[in-house]
C-alpha cells in the first residue's frame, strides 16, 4: 500500500515536471521568435526631447545598448564612446537607484550624437 502510494506520487511528480519543462521550452520559442524577428538597425530613443527622469539601472541598460544607439555616452564625467567594447565596460560606478536628467546633444545633420545623464 505505501509503496503503490509514493509510486503513484511519484509518477504525477514526474508528469508536472515534464508539462513545467515544456511550458518553459514553449515560451523560450516565443521569445526568441520575437526578439529575432526585430528590426536590429533601430533603436528606441525618446521622440520628445526635454527634462526627462530616468533610473541608475535605465543608464546602465543604455550603455549595453551603445551600439545599436550609435552615439557617445556621458555619465557624471565618464565617457563611454560608441565605439566602445561592452564586454570590457565596467558601469559600477553607477549607482542602480538613482535618478538621471537626461539631456540629447546632434550633430550639424540633426543625427544623435550624445546622450548625457546628470545625477539629480
């Protein structure tokens, strides 16, 4: 009796594991379908330029994304340049939960050509 019972124990243990496992697989396939049908060449920037607040972590999140935004990164003095290795990059002098201005500065053709975050 006890042994048919962790049996059957474990058999619907086993089978809650299994439909957990594929509902992670499934949504992973979700996921990577959408972030590879994404336009790669644009990037997200705000449309209205003005005083806008951002958080330590919305910083650190643009400076992984330097590439795709293409222009130079100032933060309280530091320069991160577009060109810039971001495995080598090292973004702990930013604190995660403080609060940023943000200010846009273009070039002559309008293009983005730094962004600089003030700490408030």
């Amino acid at each position: 009796m006890i042994a048919s019972i962790g049996i059957l124990l474990f058999v619907s243990a086993a089978a809650v594991g299994v439909q957990l496992f594929r509902g992670n697989h499934d949504a992973l396939n979700e996921v990577d379908a959408a972030i590879s049908s994404r336009d790669r060449n644009m990037a997200v920037i705000p449309a209205v330029e003005g005083e806008e607040s951002v958080s330590g972590a919305t910083v650190v999140q643009t400076i992984f994304q330097i590439a795709a935004i293409g222009a130079d990164i100032q933060v309280e003095g530091y320069l991160f340049p577009k060109d810039i290795n971001i495995d080598d990059t090292d973004v702990s002098m930013i604190p995660l939960k403080a609060t940023y201005t943000t200010e846009y500065q273009r070039d002559s053709q309008g293009n983005l050509a730094r962004v600089i975050f003030r700490k408030k």
